[in-house]
C-alpha cells in the first residue's frame, strides 16, 4: 500500500486504513443484505 500511496501522492496510512475499510465491508455487506432480505421474507417459527 505504500507503493500506491507514494506514486500517487497521497498518505500511506490514509491508504492502508481505506485497503482495510473497504475489504472488511465489502466481505461483511453482501452477507447483511442477504440477512436482511431472508429476515423479510421467511415466516417466523411457529407461523
């Protein structure tokens, strides 16, 4: 991350601290849509 950082200019820890942002919710987001939909979508327990 600190190669990108310094070829474009910007803060290596800027960069890095973005890199783990996003893969932690682009791992985590698909999984809670999901969540949600099939919360909205199944019948409770005992219906």
């Amino acid at each position: 991350m600190g190669g990108i950082a310094r070829r474009f200019g910007w803060n290596s820890t800027l960069v890095r601290v973005l890199f783990v942002l996003v893969s932690i919710l682009s791992a985590a987001f698909p999984g809670i849509v999901v969540y949600l939909i099939l919360w909205l979508l199944m019948p409770e327990e005992g219906n």
